[in-house]
C-alpha cells in the first residue's frame, strides 16, 4: 500500500510525501467516509477515485458509499444543482418528498457505517440530509460544496441550508463561494491526479490511433471540450464560437462528454448539440462510455487549444487536466475557471462566443505563445492542482477539527 504514495514522491518531490505523512500520522486508524451520488461521471467521482486510495494508503480507514435513488430524486437534486447556480427553478412539494423519503432510506442501508465514523465527508447536496437520519453519530460531519454557489437562486438554498447548517463545517472550491451559515467554511480546491489514466504521459502512437478512430484531420487545428452535456457547460456557445474562427481560419472541433448515473439532462442537451452541429463534417460529438480516461487523455493532447466555455463552473477539472498537458485552456469568466486560467499567462477567460474566437484565432496564428502559455499552465497545475496538496489540506482540516 505504501507503494502507491512513493509513486507521488516522483511526480511531486519526496517532501511533498513525507510532509503527508507526518500530517497523517494522529489520523491513523480514523474511520473515514466519503458519500457521493455516482461512482462515474463528473469530477467528483473523478476526485473520490484518487482520494479514497491516498486517504487508505496512508493507513486512514476510508471508505467510499453512494446514495441512490429513483428518477424523482435525480430530477429533484439535478434542480438543486441548476438552482445553486443561480438558475431559478421551482421544486415541487412531490420531489422536495422523494428527496427527503431516498436520503432516509439511505440512511437505513449506510447508519451503521456512518454513525461509526470519526469523519464523514458528505459531496454535494444530493446525500446532505443523511446526518439528519444519524442521531447517533459519533464524529465531525463536513459538508463539501463542490459546485458554484457564488449566487445562489435564494428560495432553494435556504431549503438546503436547514439541511447543511447542523454540519460541523462546510468546504467550498473558492472564497466567492462561501455563505452565511452557523460553522466554520474552509477553502479547498480541488485537483487532479498526475498518475491517472486521464493524465499520465501517452506514447505518441497512442494519440494517433485516437485521431484515426474519430478520423480527426492530423493537419487542422482542433480545438476540443471535454464535458457533461449540460448546459451550464455552454456547448453551444462553443459550436458558435468555433463558426465564427472558421470563417477565416480552417479548424476542426471535437465536443467530448459522456453521461453521469445522477445527471438527468444530458440526454436532451446532447441532441441539441447535435442538431446545432449536423451540418458541419469538421465538428466532432462523440458520446463516450464512463471509463473513457484514456481517449480523454489522448483527445487533450491532440488537441491545439481547449476550451472550458462554462457560464458557472465549481471548479473544471477538466481545465486542469489540459493545462496539465501543457496546453491554453480558453475558459469562461466564472467561479473555478479564474483560479486556475490566469488571464493572458495560462489561458483566457472569455464572456461570450466572440470572445472565445477572438482568441482562438490569435492563438492559432501565434504557435510560439501558444506554447509558452502551455507550459505555463502546467506549471500553475504542478504547484497548485495535483491531488497531493488536495489531499494536505483535507488532513490538515482533519487535524484541526478533531480536538
Ligand atoms: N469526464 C469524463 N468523461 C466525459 C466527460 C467528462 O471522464 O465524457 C471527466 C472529465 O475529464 C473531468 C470530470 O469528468 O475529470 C468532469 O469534471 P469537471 O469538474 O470538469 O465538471 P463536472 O462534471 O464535475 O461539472
């Protein structure tokens, strides 16, 4: 088990590891539990899967549990998810019920564990009533807020906030985040993992085999977007940018996203996405399978320039994942994108689909900064975004809390 964090020293210097260790060192043995809503799909499953392993190699007992439910329930939380993001969406009586009845049911199947447990990180608001059905838990409850809640749609999160506001703690993404509630707010950004499939190095054949499956033109520009279909993703804004760079620069564009088990929408999305981009032969929408890390990894590395163009983003992993393989990421002007894209140095953050083809064409016709703006932002990754400072500072909190 040790293994697996000596492989970091690699990645991250040998410090880093020894510090994670004497960090870890009063925890060990602690029972820890992550819950979540899906074990594929999105970055927070992508996060729990690096975490958990890290968390146990450092001899934390941690363990990782789902909440699942009926179509009622995802509807319902996929609705607190538009709403936390300022879309103002009306929730039914019926649905706030089913949210409430899957959370106790739940909570029948996970007390046990979750009662037990000196630590339990509960991800979002789809699991946030579960420590209302544990009256008789023994350790500290934190709540981690992973998505962009900078404005919330105010009806909706002061039902949420009845649920949150007994945790011992919250944890947001970005200081913009925060919200008046009666513990402590701790600030973590998330991270991605340098050692995964979605991020370690490919051999260069392996990316040609990528270009040829999805018959990608190795001698145009392409510009790609990794995501769920979801329109806070803004895929469509893309596609118009992408039209707008066409008219004067030849380019193709691949639209890359899969779906996740607790996100309702995305079926309805990926066909207007289709329709948007049917008559185009140079626009790519490619539906892949949840395992696809390795496709993934290889499409950022073809790529020349990636765009993130979300009008609300918790955080983008998949910023971090491009810039990690050295390319400009152009991004939207929101919540987790301005920590990672700094303006003009890693990237550019964009408003609308003009401005994303303003720089996408000057870009393209600046090959010599357009690396240089790719190595930088690999370097704002290594010393801010890998899953080894992620992983310092949940311990640290973890030591602070526990007295
Ligand atoms: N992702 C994936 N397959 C897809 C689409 C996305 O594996 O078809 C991954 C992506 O590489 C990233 C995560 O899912 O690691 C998405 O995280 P992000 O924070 O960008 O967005 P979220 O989906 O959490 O809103």
């Amino acid at each position: 088990m040790a293994d697996i964090l000596e492989q970091y020293a690699e990645v991250a210097g040998a410090d880093v590891v020894r510090h994670l260790r004497q960090l870890a060192e009063p925890l060990k043995g602690a029972k820890v539990v992550h819950v979540n809503s899906t074990r594929e799909g999105g970055g927070v499953a992508e996060i729990l899967r690096k975490l958990v392993p890290l968390m146990q190699a450092l001899e934390l007992d941690t363990t990782w549990e789902v909440v699942t439910g009926e179509a009622e329930y995802y509807q319902c939380t996929k609705g607190f998810h538009n709403a936390l993001q300022g879309f103002p969406v009306g929730i039914s009586q019926a649905m706030l019920a089913a949210y409430e009845a899957t959370n106790a049911q739940n909570a029948e199947r996970l007390r046990p564990v979750l009662e037990e447990a000196d630590f339990v990180f509960i991800h979002d608001p789809q699991p946030a009533p579960l420590l209302h059905f544990c009256p008789g838990r023994k350790g500290k409850w934190l709540w981690r807020c992973h998505i962009d809640v900078s404005r919330p749609y105010r009806a909706v999160w002061k039902y949420l906030r009845n649920w949150v506001q007994a945790y011992d703690a919250s944890i947001f993404s970005l200081a913009a985040f925060a919200q008046r509630l009666p513990h402590p707010q701790y600030l973590i950004a998330p991270s991605i993992d340098p050692l995964s499939e979605k991020n370690m190095d490919l051999p260069p054949e392996e990316i040609d085999e990528v270009r040829r499956r999805f018959e990608l033109n190795p001698d145009l520009p392409l510009v790609l977007q990794v995501s769920r279909f979801d329109r806070f993703k803004d895929p469509l804004g893309v596609i118009e940018a992408y039209r707008i760079v066409k008219r004067m620069t030849p380019l193709q564009l691949v639209l890359a996203g899969g779906g996740a088990a607790d996100d309702p929408e995305g079926a309805v999305v990926l066909e207007e996405v289709r329709r948007a981009a049917a008559d185009d032969p140079h626009i790519r929408v490619l539906l892949l399978p949840p395992d696809a890390h390795r496709t993934i990894n290889a499409l950022q590395r073809a790529a020349d320039i990636v765009f993130q163009k979300s009008t609300k983003e918790g955080f983008g992993l998949t910023v971090a994942e491009a810039m990690w393989k050295g390319k400009p990421v152009i991004g939207g002007d929101t919540g987790g994108i301005r920590l990672q894209v700094i303006d003009h140095y890693t990237g550019f953050r964009v408003r609308t689909p003009e401005g994303a083809a303003l720089r996408t064409r000057y870009l393209l016709h600046r090959r010599d900064e357009m690396e240089a703006m790719g190595a930088r932002a690999r370097r704002h990754v290594r010393e801010n975004f890998l899953v080894t400072r992620h992983l310092r500072e949940y311990l640290a909190l973890m030591v602070s809390i526990q007295r």
